[in-house]
C-alpha cells in the first residue's frame, strides 16, 4: 500500500466521484452501465442499491464513538478474542485499519 498510495488515493477519489455523480444524475449514470455493460435500460435498476458515500466511510474508519465503525468492532473483536484466547496479545488496530487514507481523502476532496 506504501508503494502505490498516491495511486490509490487517486482511485478513491474518483470513486467518490462517480457515486456523487451517480446520485446527483441518476438517469444520466444508468444511460452510462447501459452503454458501458451493452445491457437494455430495463435490465438496469439502481433503486434499492446502497453504496456508501465518502462521509459515511469516513465515519467507519475514524469514529472511535460510533459503535458501527470498523475501530470499535475492531476492539470489541479484539476484547472477546483475548478473554477466549483466541488471541495472546493485543494488535494495533490504528496500524490494521490506516485512517490516513481517509483523512487524505478528506483534506483535499
């Protein structure tokens, strides 16, 4: 991850791109799977699809607070593994779960 991280940024940021375009332009995107996948319009069906925006991934990778984010189940893993045994140390969570990356997003989106 090191090695290509401007790179991946880069991705992300495109790819939250798409969705804010997605949502704002939702037959305009559909015209675009259509053409992009050489499916009919009626095979296409964006309602019901959930995809979670930047702002609701931030939240999941930096909320300690929200008992929803990755880091609290992360340590709520962690506790339970540890009392079983599961696991004979405590990891670095911060070091499994980068938030960098999203606050890199968020700097400069």
């Amino acid at each position: 991850m090191a090695k290509h991280r401007t790179v991946f940024i880069a991705l992300l940021r495109s790819w939250f791109s798409g969705l804010r375009y997605i949502r704002g332009h939702p037959e305009e995107a559909k015209q675009v799977i259509v053409t992009a996948t050489e499916q009919t319009p009626e095979e296409i069906n964006l309602d019901g699809i959930v995809i979670f925006s930047f702002e609701d991934n931030y939240r999941v990778f930096t909320d300690r607070t929200d008992k929803r984010s990755l880091i609290a189940g992360a340590e709520l893993n962690v506790e339970f593994m540890l009392e079983r045994g599961d696991l004979n140390r405590r990891p670095a969570i911060p070091l499994i779960l980068d938030s960098s990356i999203a606050d890199a997003l968020k700097t400069k989106k």
